[in-house]
C-alpha cells in the first residue's frame, strides 16, 4: 500500500509540474535557510565544547564593589591559581594565563604574530590541545620555551623540523622550540597561535610576575573535581582575597565563577580582556529568525497544498465512492506531502553545501561541514523537516478527507467558503514577517550607530605603536624623533604617553574633594604629555589641558572625564583635589571610549607621564598620505631603535576588530534573511491570492456581466487584502515595538527605537502585499467571464 501511495506522489508531482517546482523551491529555499542558521546556531553556542569536560572548567572573575561602583573583571592575581589549588580541594587544577603579542624571527625573516600567551604546563593539563610534536607535559616547564601551532610552525619553518630551532622573540631574547600542537579551534574565547612558558615572562617583558595580591596581570581558570558543587565551591571562593587585600571599610573584591562555555556569549558586562566575544542576545535575535522563516516556508506550503487540492475534489469524492476510507486518503496525501519534503530536504543539503563558502564570507566565519561529525545536526534536521511536512499538510489532508460526498460530486465544495481561514492566514504571515523586517532594521541601524557613533575621539590617520622604552636616554631619542617627524607635512601631531585609547591604560582607587561615601573610587588612568588632547583631538567640557606655561602641571594636574564628574557629584570639577589632595583639577574632557565601544566608559582620570618603560606612541598623519607616512615613520622608529622591533599601524583599521567583526556579519545575516523572508512571504501571499481568487471567479465575471468595470472590481479586490495588511501591521509593529525596547537596552549605548523605522516595516510589508496581490488580481479580473461563468 505504502509502494502505491509513493507511485501516486510521483505522478501527481510529474503532472503538476508548475505546482510541484513552486513548491518544492519554495520548501526548498526555506529548509536551506533554516539549516544555514541553525548550524550557525549550533557553531556559535559550541565556543569552547570541545575541551574535554569543560563542563568542569572555568574562569575565576573578580568583581569589585562599593556602593558608587560595581564592576566585573577578567583579570586576577598572578599568585591566586596556586592559592586556589592549594586552598580548595574540590579544584583538581588551576592555571593563570596571560596574553601577550611579540616579533618572532628565524633565519633573517620576522613576524607580528598577536595570537600568543604566557602560561605553564597546568594550562596544557586543564586546556584540550591537541600535540603533534614534542611532550605536552613538560613543553613549557623550562624558561624560555616556546610552543607553535602547525600553521604557525609552517610559516616559520616550511621545510624541516622545528623542534629544537632558536626562535628570535622581539629581536632580544631567544627562546627554545619544544612543542607544536593542532591549530587550536576559531570557535573558542581564546586566540593561540603560539605558548611562551610563564617563567619567562619576567625576562622578556622586564616587569615581575609575582607583583602581590593587589596586582591583577593574569586571567585565572580551574578544573573542579567531577563531583564538585559549584554552588559550595562558589562560595568558598567568593571572599578569598580578603585575607589577603587591605581594603577600606565598604569595599569588597569578590571572586566569581564563569563557565568556560559562557564567557563567548554572556561576559558583554565583564571589563578586560579581548579575544572573541559576542553577545547571547544575538543568538536569540537569530533563532527568532529561524523560527519566522520556518513559519513561513510553511504557510506558504499549506497554501499553495490547498490551492493545489482544490483541483483535486473530484479525485477525492470518486475514491469516497468507490470504497476509500478517511484513513486511506488521509495516508496518501501525507504520503505526498512527505515525498515533496524529502526532495525538498535533499537539495536543500546540496545548497548548503554549494553555498557554504559564501555564506561564511557573509557571517565571517570559518563553518566547515564534517559528515562524521555533524550527522546527529543532519539527522535531526531532516526528522524535524518530515515532521514539519507532516504539519503542513494537516490542514487539506484532514479537512478535505471529513468533508460529506455530495460537496465533492456537487462542486458544492465548503473550501470555497472558507475565507474566514484564509484571510487568518494572510494576517498571521504578515504579522511574521513585518517582525522580522522591523527587528532587522533595527539592529542594522543600532550596529551602524556603535560603528559611526562619536567616540570621543578623532580615530581616523593615527598611526600608533607601543615602543619599549629601556631608559631616559631612549626617551630622549622618541622626542627627538617627534621633532624630526613634525617638519614633515605629512606628519600633523605626534604624542607620548603611556597608553591611549583602545592602548591599555591603568587603574587606580582614588578619594575626592567632597566625598561623603568613605569609599575610593576604581578610576582607569592614562599617563599623557601636552599634545596627547590635541594629537586625539578630544574635547574639554570645562577648564584648559596641560601646558608647559604651568610649572606645577607635570607634578600635581589633572583632567577627568564626564563620567568622573558624575561620579564625585560636583557643579564644577575645576580647582577640586583628587587622591588626597595630591592631584588638582585643570579640566574635563568629554567622555571618550578608550577599550571597546561596547561598554560603559568608566570614570578616567589624566595626568602627566614622568617615567618610562613601553611607551604608546600616536602620530597624527594627513588623510590622503597614510602610506607614505607610515612607511615613513617605521622606518625611521627602526633606525633609531635598531635593536626593537617596531610596527606602526593606523588605530582605525584595528578598533574593536573582534566586535566589529562579528557585528558586521550580524548585520549581513540579518540583511540576508530579511530579504528571503520578503521573497517567500511574495511567494506565499501569491499562492494565497490563486487560491481566494479561484473561489471568487464566479463573483467576478457576474459584477462583469452587470457593468463593472475593471478598476472597480481591482479596487473591491485589492481593498479586502489592504484590511488584512492594517489588521496584520498593528498587530505586528504595536507587538514588536513594545519587545524591541526591551532588547535594544542591552546594548550599552543605543538609539532609540525610532518612529521611522516602524514606518520602514510597514512599507515594506505593503510592498509585499502590492507586490503579491496587484498582478494576479489584474491577472483574474482581465479573464473572460463567459470562461469563467461555463466553468463554474
């Protein structure tokens, strides 16, 4: 029986051609898309599953509270991971890590590799990386080792075996190859290219690794014992570094635990850090999507079905007659509804596989497709595509199947007089897609506002390095070099200091003139000279900058931003003393990203640079000769500092690449499947209209025979469908206008949710809905009604 229902599939697929390929690509492109974004999904809430039991693993984050302040960081003491280790014994392993981003030279060649961290034997313990030369367990035990990952090892080494080869590190210091592992996965928080053992981080960064417990210069991660609590291990952590911290009355630092598969998607809010980041509320934005363009693929298929079985009642009333029972008409049509799914399940494979490579250049991702891997998501999303076929196809399978024999041999059919359903369908598909077209204006438009928004700052021509700086003599030189470099045109400003926007920056808990709290504040610090406000071209709220006209600027000025000023509660900042008197007010600048433009800015506190060590370096060029002046400028930076490598390169091309990165493909996602939503909605909608004007020919061609004219009829036509699309659109933009003010407040600077945008949505719609409905109407009313009414 099951052979004979598949036999009649396949025939009334081959004599319905037209029908069969309308429906077939329209499932088609639907199950494509859906499978595309689901298994970006399924890619972007994997970051980190592959360690082994990384439901074990996590990161230790410190949070800092007062009652002006609470904040979350990334960074710990160096000392805390043996402590942990030492004090908790549900913690099997701990290690600190730490990023770094060095020259590495082999023989004469240098590189500017980024991806590097400081870390010890315990992160290879704790971390899944696979090795493929030399001994995990004791890689990094000795100073000055360093392990590659294959590419890299490649690149430097091409044709032999680097195990045991002297790699240069910032043309100083020579470190020993003893490992070379996997490429470490893209769907991590963490960015490895190469491991440098952490007991040379003293000698090759000059600063000391053991600073104390009120010097956070690492990220901490554990492993917890397999029947460990989290909840009891939490709360042994959480106060840990107050035995060990001076803190004043009000103040905590509190230890916290983050799961390792949480930090990709949910630490938005944590400060710190880099690597790769995005944000949970995205991926929720796009399973949305997923569900808007299933819900459609499959109104459009119970559409253009019902149309289809229309033409099918006689089939219907004759089988009745001849001894079918509902069970078996009802076993046959899903029979064929399940064969046009399973065609349709199969190209949609062949298309994601065809178009895989696209796809990724419009996510910016690098998904691969591993049959050996990833058949449970294949076998999972074909069940789901049967099971949805199986859906859709409810409606004219059962309907029609209860429907009495007299309707079918009568052409009484009560299908025709279904228009309540019919127009409930054209309402709720609308009502899916205006959503989706509203949602996907608004994160277009609220990613290109953090893109294009005033950061404070003029980013664009600033070339910038950080220069490690060995002493006052090489100090001297890096002025000289700027008194060189300013006869040159091409060369506007040039500014010292010893960090800078999106450069580092320090942290300091400062008191205030006025302060009622009893409480230091956490103020992240720059160390500038005069030209740094000019160079960046920052703005002053109030007061002057620093000037060689004052004496005292360089020992006991200050500039806050606006949030500072917030922050101490004062009408006017100028005069007022800082950190205990020591530091007085000159100015306050406007408020200024200076890590990511994706969180709050903190209150910033800047004052005059007196030291050296590295320094941060920005050189303001013309726009129209960046190349020149870069080359320009390391050329010379090389001359002078022959013995240190140095990299100028503009600030612009590298700000918040991370972010903006994954917000770019964001937005092509969501340009992409707002304009598959429009089409299938089209596609639907015009199923839709075939099938209501099929029931209404004989409406049309008896108003014909009376003396109306064709507009007339156009516009009786076209009004029922314009009642729907304002019954669709309030329902759709009042809904989605009260959900999308609730998401546009997680990100931490935004517009509004405009007026116009609504209006963007509903024109579209209408255009769908004009689109759709104008030319098949034209189409019916322009038929000869004598054809019609001999038909009827």
């Amino acid at each position: 029986m099951f052979r004979n229902y598949i036999k009649i599939a396949w025939r009334n697929l081959k004599r319905n051609k037209v029908y069969s390929l309308v429906n077939i690509g329209g499932l088609t492109i639907g199950l494509s898309a859906v499978i595309f974004m689901l298994f970006y999904i399924n890619y972007e809430s994997s970051y980190d599953a592959f360690h082994t039991d990384y439901n074990r693993l996590f990161r230790v984050e410190r949070t800092y509270v007062s009652s002006i302040q609470s904040d979350i960081w990334d960074s710990t003491p160096y000392i805390l991971s043996d402590e942990l280790q030492n004090s908790i014994p549900e913690i099997t392993t701990a290690t600190s890590i730490r990023t770094t981003a060095n020259y590495l030279g082999i023989n004469g060649a240098m590189y500017h590799e980024k991806n590097g961290l400081f870390a010890d034997n315990d992160f290879l313990k704790l971390f899944t990386i696979k090795f493929i030369k030399g001994n995990q367990n004791t890689s990094l035990e000795n100073p000055m080792s360093i392990v590659l990952s294959a590419s890299l090892a490649k690149k430097l080494s091409p044709e032999s075996n680097i195990i045991g080869k002297t790699i240069r590190i910032d043309k100083k210091y020579d470190c020993v190859v003893t490992g070379v592992f996997d490429d470490y996965p893209d769907n991590s928080h963490l960015k490895i290219d190469y491991l440098l053992s952490f007991s040379s981080y003293e000698t090759i960064t000059r600063n000391t690794l053991d600073a104390g417990w009120g010097v956070n210069n690492a990220s901490t991660y554990i492993q917890l014992r397999n029947n460990a609590e989290i909840g009891k291990v939490s709360e042994k952590i959480k106060g840990f570094l107050t035995s060990h911290l001076t803190l004043e009355d009000g103040i905590q630092e509190l230890l916290s635990l983050r799961p390792i598969r949480d930090i990709y998607m949910k630490t938005s809010k944590v400060r710190g850090g880099g690597g790769n980041r995005s944000e949970i509320t995205t991926l929720y934005l796009f399973l949305a999507v997923v569900i808007f363009t299933a819900l459609i693929s499959l109104l459009n298929y119970i559409n253009s079905s019902t149309a289809q079985v229309m033409k099918r009642e006689l089939e219907i009333g004759i089988k009745k007659v001849m001894g079918s029972t509902k069970s078996h008409l009802r076993y046959q049509f899903i029979t064929e509804s399940l064969v046009m799914v399973s065609i349709s399940f199969i190209v949609a494979i062949g298309l994601v596989l065809l178009f895989l490579p696209l796809f990724n250049k419009i996510v910016g991702k690098n998904l691969s497709i591993v049959f050996s891997q990833d058949w449970p998501f294949f076998i999972y999303a074909m069940l789901g595509s049967l099971l949805a076929g199986i859906l859709a196809g409810l409606y004219p399978v059962f309907f029609l199947t209860s429907l009495k024999i007299s309707s079918f041999l009568q052409g009484n059919s009560s299908i025709k007089r279904r228009a309540g359903l019919r127009k409930a369908l054209v309402v709720f598909q609308l009502v899916l897609v205006i959503p989706l077209v509203f949602t996907s204006i608004l994160i277009i438009e609220q990613f290109k506002y953090i893109e294009q928004r005033d950061i404070g700052f003029a980013k664009e021509d600033l070339l910038v390095s950080l220069i490690d700086v060995a002493n006052k003599e090489d100090r001297e030189v890096l002025k000289t070099i700027g008194e060189r470099l300013l006869q040159d045109p091409n060369i506007l400003n040039y500014s010292i200091s010893d960090s800078g926007p999106f450069g580092g920056g320090g942290q300091q808990s400062m008191d205030w003139e006025g302060n009622t709290t009893n409480e230091k504040a956490v103020i992240r610090s720059h160390r500038v000279d005069y030209d740094f406000l000019k160079t960046y071209q920052m703005k002053l709220i109030e007061g002057r900058g620093f000037s060689e006209d004052y004496a005292t600027d360089i020992q006991s000025a200050c500039i806050i931003n606006q949030t500072a000023l917030e922050l101490f509660g004062w009408d006017n900042a100028l005069g007022k003393k800082i950190d205990n008197g020591r530091l007085k007010v000159i100015g306050v600048v406007k408020d200024f990203n200076d890590y990511t433009a994706f969180k709050k800015i903190p209150p910033m506190i800047l004052f005059m640079d007196q030291g050296y060590g590295s320094s941060y370096v920005t050189i303001k060029v013309a726009s129209n000769k960046r190349a020149e002046a870069q080359t320009l400028v390391n050329t010379l930076f090389n001359n002078n500092f022959p013995e240190s490598p140095i990299e100028f390169s503009f600030l612009d091309d590298n700000l918040d690449s991370s972010y903006l990165n994954s917000l770019k493909g964001t937005i092509n996602i969501f340009i992409f499947f707002s304009v598959l939503a429009i089409l299938l909605a089209i596609l639907g909608l015009y199923s839709l209209v075939s099938f209501s004007l099929k029931t209404q020919q004989k409406m049309i061609a008896i108003r014909k025979v009376l003396g109306a004219n064709t507009k007339s009829i156009f516009l009786i036509l076209l009004r029922e469908y314009m009642i729907l699309f304002s019954i669709a659109a309030t329902l759709g933009l009042v809904t989605v206008y009260f959900i999308a003010n609730k998401i546009i407040h997680v990100f931490a600077y935004h517009e509004g949710v405009k007026f116009i945008y609504l209006i963007m949505a509903g024109l579209l719609a209408l255009f769908v809905v004009l689109f759709s409905v104008s030319s098949k109407i034209v189409s019916a009313v322009l038929q000869n009604p004598i054809k019609s009414l001999r038909t009827e």
